[in-house]
C-alpha cells in the first residue's frame, strides 16, 4: 500500500444542517487555522452537482492549509474533486470496491462498531477506522453506542490507526484516557461553536494530553 502521511489527532466532520455554504466555509477555514488535521464533508441530503460543487469550494480551503479533505460516502464526488480520500460507513460502498475505484494512493476510511468489522475492513484495504459512537449525538444520524473497552479492543486488533467519533467535545473526552486511539473525530464541538478556531485548538490540546498519557 502507498505510503500516506495523514494525521488523524483532531478529525472534523462537517454538517450543513445548521450552515449556510458561506458560513460552513468559513467555519471550515477557522477549524483549519485552529489546527484540524483532517476533514471529511458529509453532505447526507445533496445531490451529487451539490456535493461536488460545495466539495470543491472546501477543497480551495483546506488545500491552503494543507489538510486533506476526506469526502463522505461518494467515491464519485472524492475522485471527481480530486480529494484525499473516501469515507464509507456499513450503509456505503463496501470498504473493497472503495478501494479499487480510489486507487492505491488515495485514503480509504471505514467505520466499524466490532472488532470483526475492524478487521475485515483493514483486509479489505482500509487506511483508517472510526469507531464510535461513544456518546449520543445531536447529528441526524442513527447511532448505535460503542464502549470505550470495544474501542480498545479494535486499536488491539488491526495495525491501522483509529479514531473515536460520537458526540465527544473537551468536557466528556477524558472517557477515552487509557486507549490506544490515534485521535478523535467531532461534528458539533466545532460546527456548532461561536468561535470555531479557538475551539478546535482547545480540541486539539486535550486530545494530544489524552495521547500522550496513553
């Protein structure tokens, strides 16, 4: 597999529910200037015309920074925009066919709840898990809680890194103290703050205590 430097410490997954294009990308660009290392549109709702176009303008902004951008689900719209990589989740493309039509170079990311998903995901050629959720979310998404030993469990299991993901912000993270996760991933702790850059730097500080006491 290519050699892909990426770094999954502090993993924003935007939400346009409560943005408009012009505020998402505004947030987008103060999340980067507060230090996010990864991010992944998730456009559940759009068509594919949507997705790309808004696809392309976060990519102008991320590329600045030099953060890749990760698109959710939509291999067509990740390839079509030129982005670093593809998420998928159970409901998705399977993680092999993702794949094949990324290419080796491109990131693949996976969701997995268990250590078999994790596994299969990783033979099948995933680059990274997100595991969760670990908290309930406000996102309209169906979520399905994930213990923090579970987690572990799946960093044990797989060389890829993992993230956690579900409803974690700098006041409930301190669950995850222990673990051998590679970062976490948010959706409102940023998306939702007044002041998305100072919140992704205290995110990103708590996360690296969290690591390092690890």
């Amino acid at each position: 597999m290519a050699n892909k430097n990426f770094d999954l410490t502090l993993y924003l997954v935007t939400d346009s529910t409560y943005h408009s294009v012009e505020s998402l990308l505004k947030t987008v660009d103060e999340a980067c200037q507060g230090g996010v290392t990864l991010i992944q549109l998730r456009e559940k709702n759009a068509g594919g015309k949507e997705y790309l176009e808004k696809a392309i303008k976060v990519k102008e902004i991320t590329d600045k920074y030099q953060v890749p951008l990760i698109i959710d689900d939509r291999v067509d719209v990740a390839l079509a925009c030129d982005a670093a990589g593809v998420h998928v989740g159970g409901s998705d493309l399977p993680v092999a066919i993702a794949r094949r039509l990324m290419g080796p170079d491109k990131i693949v990311g996976a969701t997995a709840k268990t250590v078999e998903a994790a596994k299969k995901a990783y033979e099948d050629g995933a680059d990274y898990l997100g595991v969760g959720a670990i908290y309930p979310t406000s996102t309209k998404v169906v979520t399905v809680l994930t213990e923090v030993s579970v987690l572990e469990n799946i960093c044990q299991a797989v060389p890829i890194p993992a993230i956690a993901i579900g409803g974690l912000n700098g006041e409930n993270m301190s669950v995850l103290k222990g673990t051998s996760i590679a970062g976490i991933a948010v959706v409102s702790a940023i998306m939702k703050a007044e002041h998305p850059k100072e919140a992704s730097a205290e995110l990103k500080q708590r996360v690296n205590e969290i690591k390092t006491r690890s």
